[in-house]
C-alpha cells in the first residue's frame, strides 16, 4: 500500500511490474493519435495497445492507493499524468526524508536477528542515501556507530579495532 514514504518504491515497483507482463507502452510513450477512418491499420493496433496498457496501468496504480486518497486525484487522465499527480500529492521533501534517514540511523540498536554483517551494510545503505541528500557522514563515524551499538559479546571486536587504529 502507497504511504507517503514510499512512494519513490511504489512508482519502481509498478513500473517493474508492468514491464514484466509488457503492459508500459503508456509510460513509455506519449499518447498517438487517436483512430479514425484515415488511420492505417498498424496506427489502429498501436492506439490499441496504448489504450490497453494506459487503462490496465491506471487499474494497477489504483490498487495501490488507499480509496479514501483516490478521491482527489484526476480521473480522466492517462497514466503519465496519474503517476505525476500522485507523486506531488505524496512527495516527501528532500529535508523531511534526510530527517527521517538521520533519525534511522542514530536510532538502530543491535538487531540479533538480522546478523551483524546485515546490520553494518543496512547503516552503509543509510550513509549512501544520505550522501545523495549532501550529507556525508565518514567511514570512520559509521565504524565507530556500528562498535558503540554492538552488544557485549563483541567487545573483542572493539578491542582489536581500538588497538588497530592506535598502531
């Protein structure tokens, strides 16, 4: 389900989705002429396969969207135009979206589950979004984040790592 943080995976999601099944065609392109009587036959076909692919990628965007929030977006539309006006309705700031990734980061704790190494490359994920947002944070601070979190039972690790960088 579409949240306001989520959109930027949402949008990839069907944009995959709908190339799987070659169903994109309407947001690939723009929309052709429509058919009349003058049209050739490979004119017709590709309006067709336009219309099918817009209709069908409207219905699937709208399985996303939580039907109170349908409401106020365009109804007749194509789905070009349907993916920009749900992207301004949930487009989160660049700040807003930093805070929230700064917030993450300063907050995990030592997830026994989830494994050390899975634990160290999510706080290197973090470190590179927040690089794409013009906030770069040192290898140095990550390290030293990761071995402050880290539990008890790791403390050799944090030994040999002190002793490491006073060599």
């Amino acid at each position: 389900m579409l949240t306001e943080s989520n959109f930027k995976k949402c949008k990839q999601d069907i944009k995959f989705a709908l190339g799987i099944v070659d169903m994109d065609l309407a947001l690939r392109e723009d929309e052709p002429a429509r058919s009349n009587d003058q049209s050739t036959i490979d004119q017709k076909a590709h309006y067709a396969r336009w219309e099918k692919s817009n209709r069908l990628s409207l219905i699937a965007m709208k399985r996303f969207i939580a039907e109170h929030l349908i409401s106020g977006l365009p109804e007749d539309t194509n789905v070009r135009q349907f993916l920009d006006a749900v992207g301004e309705r949930y487009r989160v700031s660049d700040k807003a979206e930093a805070g929230n990734l700064l917030s993450e980061l300063t907050n995990m704790r030592d997830d026994v589950a989830m494994g050390v190494r899975e634990f160290i490359l999510k706080m290197v994920h973090i470190q590179s979004k927040l690089k794409a947002h013009e906030i770069v944070l040192s290898e140095n601070y990550i390290v030293h984040h990761a071995l402050n979190i880290l539990p008890a039972e790791f403390s050799q690790i944090k030994t040999a790592y002190s002793a490491q960088n006073e060599t």
